[in-house]
C-alpha cells in the first residue's frame, strides 16, 4: 500500500487537493487533512451522527465513509452553511431558539436539518424527528431543535 | 437609564462559534509536534500486578513509555480520600478492570495503538466483589472492615414504636441501575510540561468542569506549587458530571507523558474507552418501610439506601450525602430514620452525574407512595397531597420549611398541563378494549437541593470577580466552566444587570487558573444561584470603586461607563474587584450529626408523564410529559427551558432504556449501537413552566435548576406505566421492555 494518496474534492465551493492516508476517513481528510475541525467525532462508528456531512447531495457519516470513496467529490461541512459572517436562516434559527447548547452534535444536526428543509420545505414535527433521529443529541431533549427547524420551515412559508 | 437583563432570553454568548463551527473544542486545538498519548488498562477486575513484557512489533525505542516509576509526586489523584493511584505500580493491587497501568505516546496514533495492544501485563488474579448485596453482606471485604466508603445515618423522632402502631405498613425495596453521561464529546486532554527557574511547570487544557480539582490534582502529582500549575478550560461538548473528576486522572497522564518525551501529549478517548473507563451514575438499592394512619397521613419511613461507589472513594461520599438528604421526599414525616451507605466493589469508580445521588432516593420514595397509596386504596395524587410539606414543617434533618413550598399548586398546574384527569378517564375506558396498547398516566413531586450540602460552600468560600476592561467592556472572572447549561450567558446577565448595562458590554474571561480565581467546581447547581451571587457583589465593588475613586457619577448611561473604566485603567492601571461566598444569616449545619440546613435552598416540581406501552412489543411511547417547577427567578427563560428539557430527556433515558450491562466488572455494551439513549423520534415535545417564588438567597432571586430535571421523570413514568398496566413489580430503572416481560409474567404467574 502507497504510504499517502492525493485526493482533489471540492468542500465548501473550493477545489482541495490533499495528501493522506490510504485509509483514513472522510471525516480525517476534513478535520486533519484541511483543519475543517468543525465537523466531530461523537462515536466513529456511524451511530450519532456528529460528523454528517453533505457528499454530492446527500447526508453521510463521513466517520464511515472511506476518503477515496470522496475522490473528485463535493462536500458540504458546517463550515459550508454561512456567507462570510452572515449565517444561514437554519444557523439563526439555531442561535435563535438555543438549539445549540453544549454545540458538539449542532454541526453534524445542522447539515441535517438543512437537507431535511430542502427534500421537504414544510416539515410537520413527526417528519422533523424522523429527518433528525439519525444526530443524537445530549443536551437539549431535541425540543428546541425541532422549535427551530420549524420556525425556519414557516418562514419559508410566509416567503 | 433603566435596564433589565435578568428575565430576558439573552442569546447565548457562544452561540455563534457553535453553529458557525468554529468553536474550538480540546480536540480542534492545532498543536505541531504533539503525540497522541494511549492508556494500557488492567483488564482484570481484582489481582495483583506482577510485571510488565513489551513485545515485539512496533519500534520501542520511537515510543515513550510512562509507569508509575515515572512518577514524580504522590501516585494518588487528589480527592476526598487519596485512595485512587493514577497508575498502578508492578507489585501494586489491582481494583478494577479499567485501571490505568501504563502510558504509551508517539507521534503516530497508528503505532500508538498497536503498541498498546503489544503490551503484556502479568496479573495475579483474585475473586472480585462485583455487586451492592455482595458487598453488603461482606461475601469478601475489599475495603475497610466491611466495603463500607462512607455511612450516614439521619434520624428524627424514633420510628420504631410507631410502626407497630400504625394502621398501614408498607414495605418496599427499589433499584436504579448505572447510567453513562454520554456527553456528546469524548474526554480529551491536552498537557505540556516546562522546565521553569523554579522547576517543573505543569500546564494541561481541555474538556473539564472544575479546572481547580484538576490544578490540585497536578500539583499532588507533580509536588509542585500551585504558582507552578496552569489549568485550562476548553470549549466544552458537554459534561453532566461526568468531566467533574475524571478529568484529573486524563490530565495527570498527559502530563506524565509530556514530562518523559518533552513535547506537547494529548489523549483523546474514543467512544468505546471513554464509556467503558470513565464514571457513572451510582446503581442504587434502597429499601422503603413507611407507616401510615387510617386516613393515609405519614407517620413514620425507614429507609434504607445503599450505592454501588466502584473500586475507590472519588465523590462517592457526597453523592451519598445527597442521595441520603433527598431520601425522604417532598413529605412532612415525623419520625424518620435513614441509613445511607456508599459500598466499595470491584468496578470502575462511579462518580458524578446530574442529580448526584437524589434521582436514585428521589425514585425510590416516589415510586413507593404511589405503592402506598394503591395498597391503601386511596388515590397517589391525594395521597401526596395530604402530605407534601408545608411552611412550617420539618424535613428530616430538622430543617424548617420557612416558605411555602407551595407544592399543591405545582401539582396543580402540572396536571392541568398534560389533562391528568381526563387521560385518566379516557384511558380506563380504553384499556379495557381489546388493543394490545395500553396507556397511563402518572406523576412525581420532587424537591432539588441547590448548591453544595451543608458547611461546603462555606468551606470553600468562593470567589469570583469582574474587571473593567481598557476597551470599556467588563469580563467576568470566574473558573466556572460552560458545559451547554448556559453559564456564560447567565453570568454575564447577572453582571450587567446589576451594573446596569446592556449585556453586550460584558464577556467571560477565559477559564484559566492563572487569571481566574476559584469559584468552586461548576456542579450541584450551584453556578447560578452561588457563583451568581458572589458576582452581583464584584459588580456592586466596581460600580462603587468607580464611583467612589471619582471616574462616574450616578445615574450614569453606559458609554458614561465605558468612559469611567478607560479613565480608571489609564489612572490604576488595573481594574479587578472580586467578591467572596457569604453565608445564609440564621442557616445552621452539623455535619456530625447530619441535622439543620442541608441546602441555603430547595427547588420544587411536580412532573407528569403520559405513556402508552405495546403488548406486542413491549416498547413505551412517551406520548406527553409536562414539567412545572419553582426555581426562584429565572434569569434565562430560554435558556433555562432548554436545561430543563435535556435533563428531562436524560431521565426519559434512564428510566426506559439506558442500562449499562457489566461482565466481570466491565461494561460490556460500551458502544452506542448497544447503550441506547433517546433520539428525537423517541420524546415528545417537553413542556416546561416555571413557577417564580422568590429566593432571598440568589442573585436577583434565582436559584438552581441544572440538576433538577434528572429527578422526576423516572418516577412518574414507571407511576405512568403503573396506570397503563395494573399491578406489576415496577420497582426498577430502566424499566426496558425485557423488564415488563419479565414482570408481566410473573404477574401472570403470581
Ligand atoms: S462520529 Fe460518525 S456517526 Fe458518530
Ligand atoms: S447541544 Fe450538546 S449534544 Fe446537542
């Protein structure tokens, strides 16, 4: 086995190249490899869900997802959801509602709640904890982060 | 100007790094040249350590190695008792199976691990003692005379003669087993090591709550000064208790290993070493025996309360302290005796967890009136109601209720709030249907004492402070730490209320020993309410130095303010002024024979649970849970709802599924694929209400809340599983779906 690899994946809306190694995850390239330490490592074992990132549109626990299976792919981290210093509706609502509290599990719930807000704009409480029950969550009993997810879908409806 | 911040729903002051990403927690920290540090654990859970081989696979010589030779202090972490080393010794005795042996660090964490795996130990081994009862009957002694780590006894009147009086007796016997904190972020610890004029300077940062437990520990570790230790409290992805003490042990090993290899070490558990290795919620037996009268008044309890403290002494004592001072409940009673011992077993140390010792007591006496009142076929709610405590009344350690704790009303509104009632009806209709769902309803009424027990925060006397800032800000000083619960916000709405500024004028100041002074470690719910207080009193000195040294004149605006602090700083230079703990005037506490004030202050609360149990399958559904609470003023109505629903969905957790199943004194389901803790499909949406008494003790009134949340919801779901499913042995947490098996068919049977 080669002792690096090249990988070119675009994160963020950027072209990234980096070296490593053949085995690492996704979730080492990000955090190691590019220093986006905002995506966590809750488990390493695909059960909480503090390191989803978007991979080509879809959510993954990038702590299963092997970094070649990223080659030439798209990533969305955390990192990803604000404009310069403006956050994203979802990161407000977030702020807003104290849906973040000790904040470990918020970067991996955040980039699930935004794809849950973009397959369905105008999700009822049910579909709001089915789209969240993979991102556990220690801090809050979820209710604030439903609160804000919600309050985000009825904006978009009054839009 | 006229400015309120206590009572306004402030947004957290580290909100926006958290959703950004940005917020650099233990393990984000880039540290060039750092080694991963790794821990060889004993995988035995009683012996003795004969020796230590190496084998080969790995290049030894890249590697540093740390042993308890290394060690240039006192091998003990500091706590109540130093009984607890940070590595066992080769000849050393062996307490558990998760016990530190020896510390490997490189550069590498892949040759880290296999290294670790390369390393043998050469064990003695012997019977372990692995349970309370075992314990308790002395099957073998591991510790003391009788594996007794701590024994407390309360008494009031003498119960004795009134239970062979009594028109009803009822005995019951509860247990609680253990629970993982499951903060979110695995323990991470980060030392450097110096070689200073002085000597050796020691300085370690990460994930803790109590950054002076840490700095004591190092300095008994390393024999050094305090001037010589610096601790660091990083951001934090959670805590719960479970960052209070074993944060020490981590610390001490990076430590060690940043001595023997001259670099920077970290060491970051993963999930399946940090659940197996670090501290839990204490199993819990207690044994209820309670007298009544014909019309159901309380006359007498005599309880019994055991926990299961693990191989060492660590917090175990005052865990039991408030286990033993909760264990009576929310009831007027005259004559009570309680027996509270912490037992010593050969399992990994149980520590702190929210609650600390009250869930496990709080469990057992609620649980059993509603046993009592079914026995003695009154109603639970009026049971409780005859008998909560009232102004005037005593508690079990003499303590006098000088307020209403106006119990009847919580009661009241907590019902109202789910339809307790109309469930009720409802659900006896429907229950008898032929549908395998069955549903009920229930409740519990609790109390949280806020603060340290008795003379603690007395002897601590803590102190906290404010300075004023060149940039015309203020920073709070204080070694408080922000786990989630809100500390950062909460303190800074304190401090700007009380100076009359906008809360954006006022920020923390790192949490680092070498600028903060010790406010005391941030647990028991004490931040708000003790910490609080002590700020409002800084703030009071800086508005009155300011004043008083001719820089402001009252009634001033803030950018007056801003003005007075730059013309101080350019005059004094410096401008800090700090505030020390003062105690209750009229509070009294005897800790030898465990009478008068146990807290400065009590939080109440009544919660009620709606679940609907499949016969099927056996799964609950909790279908509804309110919660109404008295908590004095509430500085952060947002904030602190979102404290009261994670605590609440941590008690859903232990009460239904959290179990943590132990083989030979391990955890064996160290995973989160087989310890199961709620996801957001699994609770409903929380209602939470808060009452607002006021306290004379808090700042602007407040008093604590953090833990409160834990204590109610086990009980009044199994109370609720009670309503759904008639007579069963419902006498244990978690109640998973094996259990109500098991109890259904032995109802079946009975
Ligand atoms: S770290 Fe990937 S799912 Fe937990
Ligand atoms: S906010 Fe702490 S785990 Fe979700």
């Amino acid at each position: 086995m080669p002792e690096t690899i090249t990988l070119t994946l675009q994160v963020n809306g950027a072209r990234r190249t980096v070296d490593t190694h053949p085995m690492a995850r996704l979730l080492d390239v990000l955090r190691d490899g590019l220093r986006l330490t905002g995506t966590k490592e809750g488990c390493g074992e695909g059960e909480c869900g503090a390191c989803s990132v978007l991979l080509n549109g879809r959510v993954v626990n990038s702590c299963l997802v092997p970094a070649l299976q990223a080659q030439d792919g798209v990533v969305v981290t955390v990192e990803g959801l604000a404009e310069g210093e403006a956050l994203s509706p979802i990161q407000d609502a977030f702020l807003v509602h104290n849906a973040a509290q000790c904040g470990f599990c918020t970067p991996g719930m955040l980039i699930a709640a935004d794809d849950l807000l973009r397959r369905c704009p105008n999700p009822d409480k049910e579909q709001v904890q089915a789209g969240l029950a993979g991102n556990l969550c220690r801090c809050t009993g979820y209710s604030k982060i439903v609160d804000a997810v919600r309050s985000v879908a009825r904006q978009g409806e009054v839009r | 100007m006229e400015v309120h911040v206590i009572g306004a729903s402030t947004i957290r002051k580290e909100g926006r790094g958290k959703v950004m990403g940005s917020a650099a927690y233990a393990d984000d920290v880039d540290l060039p040249g750092c080694l991963l540090g790794m821990t060889v654990r004993s995988r035995c859970a009683r012996g003795v350590l004969k020796g230590i081989t190496f084998l080969e696979g790995v290049p030894w010589d890249e590697i540093t190695v740390v042993t308890a030779a290394d060690i240039p202090g006192k091998n003990f972490v500091a706590g109540h008792v130093d009984d607890q080393p940070f590595l066992v010794p080769v000849g050393g005795a062996i307490a558990h199976a998760e016990q530190p042996v020896l510390l490997l660090a490189h550069a590498d964490r892949a040759v880290a691990e296999k290294a670790r795996r390369l390393v043998r130990l050469d064990v003695e081994e012997l019977p372990p003692l692995l349970d309370i009862e075992e314990a308790l009957a002395c099957v073998r002694v591991i510790h003391g005379e009788r594996n007794v780590l701590k024994e407390i006894r309360i008494a009031k009147g003498d119960p004795e003669p009134v239970f062979a009086a009594a028109a009803h007796v009822v005995e019951g016997v509860y247990r609680t087993g253990a629970q993982e904190q499951l903060y979110l972020e695995p323990n991470v610890m980060i030392g450097t090591v110096e070689h200073g004029p002085a000597g050796l300077e020691v300085t370690v940062s990460g994930s803790l709550q109590c950054p002076y437990y840490v700095h004591d520990a190092m300095k008994q570790l390393f024999g050094i000064p305090g001037e010589r230790v610096r601790v660091v409290a990083l951001e934090m992805g959670g805590a719960f208790g479970g960052k209070e003490d074993y944060p020490s042990v981590i610390a001490g090993h990076a430590a060690l290993l940043a001595l023997k290899s001259g670099r920077p070490v970290k060491i970051a558990y993963d999930r399946e070493e940090d659940m197996a290795a670090t501290t839990k919620r204490h199993p819990s037996r207690t044994r209820i025996r309670s007298a009544f009268d014909a019309q159901g008044r309380l006359l007498a309890l005599d309880i019994d309360f055991a926990l299961d403290g693990g191989a060492f002494t660590t917090l175990s004592p005052v865990v039991l302290s408030r286990g033993a001072l909760h264990a009576a409940g929310v009831y007027r009673c005259p004559d009570v005796r309680i027996l509270a011992r912490a037992v010593a077993t050969n399992t990994p140390p149980c520590g702190a967890f929210r609650g600390f010792g009250a869930p496990q007591s709080l469990f057992a006496i609620e649980r059993h009136m509603d046993v009592c009142a079914r026995r003695m076929g009154m109603d639970p709610v009026e049971l409780r109601r005859l008998n909560v405590l009232r102004q005037g009344d005593t508690m079990a350690t003499g303590q006098v209720m000088r307020e209403d704790p106006g119990l009847e009303g919580l009661m009241d509104r907590a019902m109202a709030a789910i339809d307790y009632r109309a469930l009720q009806k409802a659900y006896a209709v429907r229950n008898a249907w032929d549908d395998p769902v069955k549903r009920g309803v229930g409740l519990s009424v609790f109390m949280h004492g806020c603060g340290f027990t008795g003379s603690g925060e007395a002897t601590m006397a803590s102190v906290a402070g404010v300075e004023g800032r060149p940039d015309g800000t203020v920073a709070v000083l204080a070694a408080s730490t922000e786990m989630g619960q809100g500390k950062n916000t909460v303190f800074c709405q304190i401090v700007a209320e009380t100076l009359g500024l906008p809360v954006d004028m006022v920020d923390m100041a790192e949490v680092d020993t070498k600028y903060v002074p010790n406010s005391g470690p941030t647990v028991a719910s004490r931040s708000t309410m003790v910490v609080g207080r002590i700020l409002e009193d800084a703030a009071r000195g800086l508005r009155l130095a300011l004043v008083q040294g001719g820089f402001l004149a009252e009634p001033y605006d803030p950018e007056a303010f801003r003005e007075a602090m730059r013309a101080a700083h350019l005059k004094l230079g410096s401008l800090k002024t700090y505030g020390q703990y003062r105690a209750n005037p009229g509070f009294a506490w005897d800790d030898k024979t465990y009478r008068g004030d146990a807290y400065p202050n009590f939080s109440w609360a009544c919660y009620a649970a709606a679940v609907a149990v499949d016969l099927v399958t056996f799964e609950v559904k909790v279908e509804d849970f309110a919660t109404v609470q008295e908590v004095g003023r509430v500085v952060n109505p947002t904030l602190a709802a979102g404290q009261i629903q994670g605590g609440v969905a941590q008690g859903i957790g232990w009460g239904l599924w959290e179990e943590v199943t132990f083989r030979e004194g391990r955890m064996a389901n160290n995973q989160l694929t087989n310890y199961i803790i709620p996801t957001a499909a699994d609770l409903p949406h929380i209602r939470v209400e808060f009452l607002e008494g006021g306290s004379p003790f808090g700042p602007g009134g407040a008093k604590g809340i953090g833990e409160l949340p834990m204590d109610g919801p086990a009980p009044a779901l199994l109370n609720a599983l009670r309503d759904a499913l008639g007579d069963l042995r419902l006498d244990e947490v978690p109640m998973t779906p094996e259990r109500i098996l098991n109890r259904l068919e032995e109802a079946r049977h009975a």
